[in-house]
C-alpha cells in the first residue's frame, strides 16, 4: 500500500466535489482526501502502483493543478 501527497489548488468544499468523480474513477486508489484547511491544500492518496503522471492530467483537465510533496 503506497501513500502520496500532492500539492494542489483544490481549494473548497466545491473544488473537491468536483475532483470526486475522477479521484473515484482512479483504478488505483483505494482512499483519498484533500486537506483544505493546509495553505498547500495537499492531496493525500492511498493504494497500489498509483499512476501518479495520469492523477496530476486527470485533475489538470478539469483545471486544478497537483505537484508530487
């Protein structure tokens, strides 16, 4: 089980229902959650062999920008 941590611009509540759907849609990811409350808003995403290059396009296409901490 791997566990990384991502420095975002996923900002508020709204932000996160937004990026739900393609973090969900990661095969794999098995948990995730986005600390708003840190100025970095740092993504932490936990499972196996995570595809980090396609999580950093999947938020990038819906405009939110993730950097590997």
């Amino acid at each position: 089980m791997d566990t990384l941590k991502f420095k975002t611009t996923i900002n508020c509540s709204s932000c996160v229902a937004k990026v739900t759907p393609v973090l969900n849609n990661q095969e794999n990811i098995e948990k995730w959650s986005v600390d708003t409350e840190n100025t970095d808003k740092v993504l932490t995403v936990t499972g196996e062999h995570i595809d980090e290059a396609d999580l950093v396009k999947s938020l990038a296409k819906i405009g939110y920008k993730a950097e590997k901490i």
